[in-house]
C-alpha cells in the first residue's frame, strides 16, 4: 500500500483519520503535513462531532519521523522544517475545536507517543509499549515533549527519555496518564472505542468545545514553542555526533 491519509465521516458525526506508511507508519515530512491538514480541515467541518486518529496496519502505531528523510538533513532550515512536521500535527490536535480520540493498536516510538499525548482521550492494546529514542542518535524529543510531559509529568517523561533505549509497557503508560483504557485484543479496543465515540455525539457540541479550551488551558504559546523546540532538534541533527550515530544506525539497518 501507498502511504496515505484518509477521513471517513459517519451519518453520527465520527470523522476517522487514518494514517499509514509502510515503513511501520514512520513519518515523512509531507505525510505530517497531510495529517495535520487534515486534523485542521475535518475539526473545522460542521459535520464533524468527534475525531478518532489511526493509525493503518496492526503492529505498529508510529515509528516517529522518517529516519531516511532524517540522514538527509543538510542545514538548520530543512532541519527546522523536519521537525516540524510532528509539531504541526500536535497544535493540530491541541487547537481542533473537537475531541480528539486515540486509537493506539501496537508500538509507539518518538513522535508517535506525541502523537498519543495529542489526543484527548486515549485507547490502546496491551501491545502499544512506548520508547522515546531521540537520545540514541543524539538529539531528544524536544518537539513532542511539552505534550508528552502535560500527559504524565515531568518524572515520568524525564525517566521515559533518559532510558533512551527502553520499551515501557502499555500498563506503565497507562498508569502514567498517557493511555486512558488498555485492552487485551483490537477488537476490544474498536468495541469501546466505538461505543465511547457514539455517547460523545449525543452531548452538546458546545459544551464538548468549552470543555476542549479547559482541557488544553495554558497551551496557547505552544505554536512558538513547538517550533523553538524543533529548531533545537534541527540543529543538533548536523552536529558530528549524530551524523555518526545516524551512520551507524543506518549500516546496521542494511
């Protein structure tokens, strides 16, 4: 299968943003900018009463950003324009005037557990074991942090980058705050997933909207802050270190 974004829009109001690449659903830069269109684009539809964000495929939910786009990095503005693909899809989700519900079916590395921060409310299977790998090529998750750290705290995301090469389970996560309800099968997560979705379509639009601001209160400088964070990332890409690391990864990989 190509790469894609899809929305499907139910009778109900359930709008269903999909996103798949397969590379384990490691994303490239025009794929984030998709996404994040989308995200904007469907929230601001009239039609749309709640989002669910998934992911294609069943083993992985998101590898992060595309590490063959990422070698390929020459100077600070590409690299600042790279990492701020996943910042775009955060503010996508913080500003979307709708809830945003995760479907979390399998792994989550990098920006993919930004991705999970960035929704409001989040399912996943006991397979969705999480690791925030930005250390191990020598730079840090510095755009998905400030949504990562809102979820689970500074301990929490401080214990999560540090241990750079650690998968935590999907129970740690979710006992963190990252994951609302863990389930034992897909199937079981789609039943409550779907059942949740419904009951949301049934209360007050504009209740579900003021909610939305409270939820996300204090988040408003993020559009500068995301994009601080990415030019941090965008320069330590072209350091000697992760150049190396980079390198290593990528003979290794072959």
């Amino acid at each position: 299968m190509e790469p894609h974004v899809t929305v499907d829009l139910s009778p109900e109001g359930i709008a269903t943003i999909t996103f798949f690449h397969p590379a384990q659903n490691a994303m490239p830069s025009f794929l984030l900018r998709q996404l994040a269109e989308t995200i904007q684009e469907t929230g601001q539809n009239p039609a749309t009463k709640v989002i669910i964000l998934q992911s294609g495929g069943e083993r992985t939910f998101c590898a992060g950003a595309s590490f063959d786009e990422l070698a390929t990095i020459q100077n600070e503005e590409e690299g600042l324009t790279f990492f701020s693909g996943f910042a775009n899809v955060i503010n996508a989700c913080r500003t979307s005037p709708v809830i945003v519900l995760g479907r979390v079916q399998g792994k989550a590395v990098g920006g993919g557990v930004g991705l999970a921060a960035a929704t409001d409310y989040c399912f996943a299977t006991q397979h969705a074991s999480i690791r925030l790998s930005e250390l191990l090529i020598g730079i840090g998750p510095f755009v998905v942090g400030p949504a990562i750290e809102r979820k689970i705290g500074v301990s929490a995301f401080s214990q999560l980058t540090l241990n750079a090469s650690t998968f935590y389970s999907a129970t740690w996560a979710q006992d963190k705050g990252l994951y609302t309800e863990v389930f034992e099968t897909t199937a079981e997560l789609d039943t409550a997933l779907s059942a949740f979705a419904r009951s949301l379509t049934a209360y007050h639009p504009a209740a579900l909207q003021e909610l939305k601001k409270v939820f996300w209160q204090g988040t408003e400088h993020w559009n500068t802050l995301l994009t601080e964070r990415a030019a941090i990332s965008g320069r330590l890409v072209l350091s000697d270190f992760t150049r190396a690391a980079i390198g290593r990864m990528k003979a290794k990989n072959q």
